[in-house]
C-alpha cells in the first residue's frame, strides 16, 4: 500500500545552510575536472564537509580525484576507510525500540566485488577535512557514502530517467566518547545532495530505494527533504522473507532443476519470459536481451557459485527460472540486537553466505520446485543457510516465500510528476487492485 507525504512543515530558514559538492569528470584527455554545485542542507554539523560525485567506474581512481582536491592521494587510505563505513549497522530497529534487528554487511574485495555488479551508477561520497599529514596532504574521515544507480525507465512508450539509491551509509565514529556525525541530520544532507542531482536532467526524473520501515534517521531525512526540494514523496510496504535452507531446501526439487549459465540459447529465453511477465510492473528497467545477459554475465563472471536455473514443465519447456547469487561470494552479513526468531539465526551463525534469488518468473507451482531445489543445493555444496526472498501483496510466489522469519522494509518513491508515477501504477496494477513493483534488482 503507498503513503503519500505533502503536508510535511520545514524548521525554520535559520537552520538551513549552504553546502556544495564537486561534481568530478574526465576531461578529453583523462584528467579529473571538478565542477562545484551549491545545494541547501538542513544537516546540523557544525564543521566544513567535502562533498564529491564522480562516476562509480572511477573507485579505483580515487586517490587521484582526492589528490586533485589536495587530500591524501593514497588510494588504500581511501578503501580502508570505505570498508568500515559500509559495514556500518544498517538501522531496522527505532529509538522506541520497535523492529526487529540492525544488520552490518563486511563486503569482501572492495571495490571490486561492488563494480562487478552496476558499472552505471554514481558515487556519493562525504569527507570530513582532518589535519595535513607530513607530505602536505590533508587528511580525512569518510563520513558518507551512497551509490546513485542509473536506470532508464518506461511509461507510455516514454523514457525518462531513473535512479534506484543504494548503500546509503553515514559514520558512526566516536571520539572522546561521542559519536561526531550521528544525530547530526548528515542523512538529510546526503539526500539533498541525491535531489541536486537528478534535479540538474533534463528528463522528468523518478528516484526510489529500500530501506527498513523503522529506519527512522532515513524516514525523517526524506520527509524534510521532499518538500524542501518540492517533490512528491510516497511509501511502498514489502517484506523480506528469510528461509532456512535446512527445512525449506529439497534434495527431489533440485533434480528437476537445469543450469542454463552457460546456455545462451536458454538464458535468452529466460529473459523473455521475464520481461513478459514483469515488463509491465512499475520499475522496470531491463529492456534489452543485452542488458539481461550483461548482467547475468557480470554475476558469473565475478561469483563462480552464483549460477542460473529452470525448471522444465511437463512438455520439457521451460516453466520456470531465476537467477541464484550467493550473496557470500560479495559480503558476509551479521545481525545486531536481533528479536524473536532472529535472535536463534544470529546465534546459530546462518546469515554468514545468503543465497539471493533473483528475476524469478514462471508458474507458481514450478518456481515453489525451483526455489526450494537451489535452496537444496546451495545450502549443501556452497553453505548457504539461508534463503532472502522479498515478497509484496499480491506477489504470485506469496506461499512459497512466506516465512517466520520476516523483516518489513519500504521502497522509497520520490518524483518531479505525480501523475505520470500513477500511470505507471495504474498500468501495473492486478486484477485485485495490487500494484507490481520489479523489486529484483542485483546492484549494491
């Protein structure tokens, strides 16, 4: 069900500030060139912040980007500290105490593991300045970081642009027993850096992401920063759904299924039963065979143990398919103060390898057989415990993904036009009314 937000008061002008950010591109013979774009912040840090945007193909070349602003130019310096900003807990749990866990993800192999997975998108990074080391350059603390995946999107025959947010990370450093950038409103910051951005296009813009329905930093961030920025905001409700592979994996059901990974015949197919399933669902956003095999390729290339399958129907076509990730291959994951059924997860240790179905199509008695048949087979062969599935009203795997083990999460959907967001809905709604959003999306 969606929530719209627009009558949401702002604090008083007094609190608002100025920032900017560099905008960071290569010029016509390889150099980085830095744009600066002013933006208005309602954060509450007291102290100058170092704000850049640059292509996500450059994280290997950030030294070079920080070095051109004067900061160290060590790339190393740079990833460290990325690591333990990243893995910082991702709230799922408010200050009332309501919900149900906060998760941190240690990625293996950054930035590769997160480059072999969405080379089209932008990386939002903010630096607290620290004193110059003994060569001149300054030092620095990552303070925020979030990815700004790009996406075209269709409604009408129409193109515009898309933006799915991800990993939005803000630091939780302690010195002298106080956390310096918590509770400093650096959320509301980092979104105002987001709606600089997709407002600087031409093409009427729609942005969304996921977050933890109890994230309350991220909620409050959103609803002061879409009335400053003057866009319309709404919430979509979904659930992710944890199986244990131990009970929900079957030995029979994997017999029945097919690896097709290395099938290009079969994969193609694949993605046309997807995209006839699922083009229609608000968000959908992969609208070629190419792109689809692009991304299938890119998986398996990084992750030797993600693979695709099928599940043939009783004429021997194909019925059913996804693509498996196993999440382990990219990070492991531990849960912080969890509650309920989750607190026997987090002491068992089954959340180190997850195994990520994803583009999952077919009929809903086949894809029941396929999942539970990898869930088989890579708990045994790849120690995947568990299983994430996401589910949503009136999703047509509901039973076979239904679990105790459940977390409520939300998509966020900030707009420039309400009425072309309720076209796409409409156009996507089921015959009870339930509107389809394509969820599936492999990007960290």
């Amino acid at each position: 069900m969606f929530t719209a937000y627009s009558d949401i008061d702002l604090p008083p002008n007094k609190h608002m500030r100025r920032r900017n950010y560099k905008r960071v591109e290569p010029d016509s013979e390889g150099r980085f060139k830095y744009e600066t774009i002013e933006i208005d912040s309602y954060d509450i840090f007291e102290e100058p912040l170092e704000i850049v945007v640059t292509d996500i193909n450059f994280l290997p070349r950030m030294g070079d980007i920080l070095g051109g602003l004067g900061y160290v130019s060590d790339n190393d310096y740079f990833f460290h500290q990325c690591k333990d900003i990243i893995s910082v807990p991702e709230k799922h749990i408010n200050d009332r105490g309501q919900g149900k866990f906060a998760f941190q993800a240690y990625f293996h192999n950054f930035p590769d593991s997160v480059l072999s997975l969405n080379t089209n998108a932008l990386v939002v990074v903010v630096l607290h300045p620290q004193k110059n080391n003994e060569r001149g350059e300054r030092a620095y603390n990552v303070v925020g970081y979030i990815h700004v995946n790009r996406m075209d999107v269709y409604n009408d025959g129409k193109r515009y642009d898309g933006y799915y947010y991800n990993m939005l990370r803000v630091s939780e450093r302690v010195e002298d027993g106080r956390k310096m950038y918590r509770r400093k409103k650096i959320f509301t910051l980092m979104f105002s850096i987001m709606h600089s951005i997709v407002g600087v296009e031409e093409n009427v813009a729609f942005t969304y992401g996921a977050m933890g329905k109890e994230n309350q930093a991220i909620n409050e961030a959103l609803e002061l920063n879409t009335k400053l920025y003057q866009k319309h905001y709404e919430k979509w409700a979904f659930t992710n759904n944890t199986m244990v592979n131990q009970f929900f994996g079957s030995k029979k059901s994997f017999q029945k299924c097919i690896d097709i990974s290395d099938d290009k015949d079969r994969l193609r197919e694949f993605y046309q039963k997807l995209r006839s399933q699922k083009e229609h669902y608000t968000f959908f956003h992969i609208h070629s065979e190419q792109e689809f095999l692009n991304i299938v390729e890119k998986v398996l290339f990084y992750s030797k143990s993600s693979r695709a399958y099928m599940v043939e129907d009783e004429n021997g076509k194909m019925d059913a398919a996804c693509l498996a990730i196993n999440w382990g291959e990219y990070f492991s994951l531990q849960l912080e103060n969890p509650k309920g059924f989750f607190k026997l997860l987090a002491s068992l240790k089954l959340t180190e390898n997850i195994l990520y179905p994803i583009m999952i199509t077919g009929s809903a008695e086949n894809v029941d057989v396929l999942l539970r048949g990898i869930a088989s087979h890579y708990n045994k062969n790849h120690q995947c415990k568990i299983t994430n599935l996401n589910s949503y009203k009136g999703d047509p795997y509901i039973a076979t993904k239904k679990s105790v083990l459940q977390d409520d999460y939300l998509f966020l959907i900030i707009c420039n036009d309400a009425e072309k967001l309720n076209s796409m809905k409409e156009y996507s709604m089921d015959e009870a009314g339930n509107v389809k959003l394509f969820i599936d999306i492999p990007l960290l």
